[in-house]
C-alpha cells in the first residue's frame, strides 16, 4: 500500500520554504545620516570658532608684551605683563580723545537712526497711501548705493553747510548712512506685529503717537536691539566717512586715531601700543554682543513667527 507524507507547515509540494525579509528598522538610516550631519557641523563651528577667536586672544596676549618679544617671540606667552602699553597708548597716543569723539558720534547717531528709521518703518508697515511703496523702496535702493560714489559731492554738500570737522555733521552723515537698512529690517518686523493691540489702544483712546512709543515699540524690543546692534558694529567701525570729512586732529574718531598710530611710527614703532590701542577699540564691540547676544537672535527670528 502506498502511502503519501504531508509536506511541512509551509512548504507546497517541491517547492522550499519562503523566507520573509523585511526592510530595515524605520529610522535607522536617518538616525546613521542625522550623526553624520552632526559631526561634521560641529566639526566647521569648532574650526570657525577657532578661526575667530584664536586672532582675539593673540591680540590681547600681544598687548601685554614688549616689542622685543613681540617679533622675537610672537606665539609664546608675555614673560610680563606690560600694563604700560595701555597707559600709553591711552595717554601718549590720544586714544582718550579719540575715544571720546567715537562715544559722543556713535552714541548721537544711534539714538537718531532708531528713533527716525523706528517712526518710518512703523508708517510704512501699518498705514496705506499713495507713494507708500515707492518711500520704501526708495529706502532699499540706498542701500545698494555704494557710498565711495557719494564721498566727493557728500564732501562739498557738508562744506556748503560748514559742517566739516564737526562732531554733529558726522553724527547726521551716519544718520543717514544708516537709515535704510535700518527702515528695511523695523518695516519687516513691524508687519509681523498684532494689530489688534493698536486696534485697542486706539478704542481706548490712545493716539497715534501715544500708540507707537508706548505699545508698539515695547513690542519690537527685540527687533530694535538686534538693529541696534547692526549699527552699532558699523557707526563704531567706520573709517572712511571720518577720514573724508574729519581732517582736524582734535575731531577725529578711534578707526582714525588707530590707523594714524600705525602709519606714523615710520622705521621706530610702538607696536605694542598700537596692539593694547587695538584691544581698547574691540573691548566695547565685545562687550555689547555679549550683553546683547540673546536679544539679538530673538530679533532675527522673531519674524519669522507671528
């Protein structure tokens, strides 16, 4: 008699087993491309970082040296720390002065280009009439005006109005200078402001101007700072506004007073001065991005959230 065997649980006749693979774990590509990414985008902020502070750091570790040991030994750590370098630069070499003229300049225009760039963008960001985009884009195409091309009429401009040589004739020059990125960058942000927070303030009551300086622009702190800070890095760092229009010694600013404590120490120099005066030149830069580092990443991205 002939008997048949039943085949295995499943298998069909001759046929061998089929054996199921499936795809791999979800995620675990994008986990392997996620370190990937994240390795190498540290590894260029690590680089960046080192790239930016190491020249910082030899700076300020230049100032402290003599000049001896800043050509003998560049790299090496100051034997002593030469707090003389700073005295002088500071006294000897009218940095004090030149100081002074930088604080009073920057510190007027900046006052002036938040409070004028501030009432033009919040007009043209909330009200509606004729010219309104024609004003704005009049304010981004000078920002695309090179400024090396206005240096000679800007010269006969301020010389008709005798206002060469004088603190506040560059106090309005940087006004200027300043005012359409300024308007561009406040205008942006002011359209991603509520309006429903004017809307009742003036059911209140309130008046236009009432409304702006105490409702809208405690809103826009964030915006205002981080502008702020824009100009304040190019008002403190501009060279070639005050070397046009600044020519008497007494007026001139701390770029000028750098650049003409470098050029005229002719075959006997004081490079130890000149790096402690370079140091006092960067401190108050520093100084205001540290304080105002948080205030000015929430200004940049405050827009893009309504």
């Amino acid at each position: 008699m002939k008997t048949t065997e039943t085949p295995p649980a499943g298998v069909t006749g001759d046929r061998p087993p089929v054996v199921k693979t499936g795809p791999a774990p979800k995620g675990t590509g994008e986990k392997r491309d996620g370190k990937v990414l994240g390795v190498f985008s540290h590894g260029m902020l690590i680089l960046w970082a080192f790239m930016v502070v190491m020249p910082l750091l030899w700076a300020v570790m230049t100032s402290f040296k003599t000049d001896r040991e800043i050509f003998t030994s560049p790299w090496a750590l100051p034997t002593s720390l030469e707090f003389g370098n700073w005295s002088r630069a500071w006294t000897q070499a009218h940095m004090s002065d030149y100081f002074l003229n930088t604080v009073l300049v920057v510190g007027g225009s900046l006052l002036g280009t938040m409070l004028l760039g501030s009432m033009a963008a919040y007009v043209l960001a909330r009200f509606t009439f004729p010219g309104n985009r024609f004003i704005y884009f009049l304010f981004i195409g000078g920002m695309s005006f090179p400024i090396i091309l206005a240096l000679v009429p800007l010269f006969y401009v301020m010389n008709n109005m005798a206002l060469l040589n004088t603190l506040h004739g560059l106090v309005l020059v940087y006004i200027a200078y300043s005012l359409p990125f300024t308007v561009f960058f406040l205008t942006a942000f002011f359209r991603t402001l509520p309006t429903s927070v004017a809307e009742a303030a003036f059911m209140d009551g309130a008046s236009h101007t009432r409304t702006f300086f105490q409702v809208m622009l405690p809103m826009a702190k964030p915006g205002l700072i981080s502008v702020g800070i824009f100009n304040f890095l190019g008002q403190w760092n501009q060279y070639m506004l005050p070397t046009v229009l600044n020519t008497e010694p007494e007026k001139k600013v701390l770029s000028q007073g750098l650049v003409q404590l470098a050029v005229s120490q002719g075959y006997k120099g004081d490079w130890s001065g000149l790096f402690a005066g370079l140091v006092m030149a960067m401190l108050p830069v520093l100084a205001a991005y540290i304080v105002f580092q948080r205030q000015v990443v929430a200004g940049l991205t405050a827009g893009a959230l309504k």
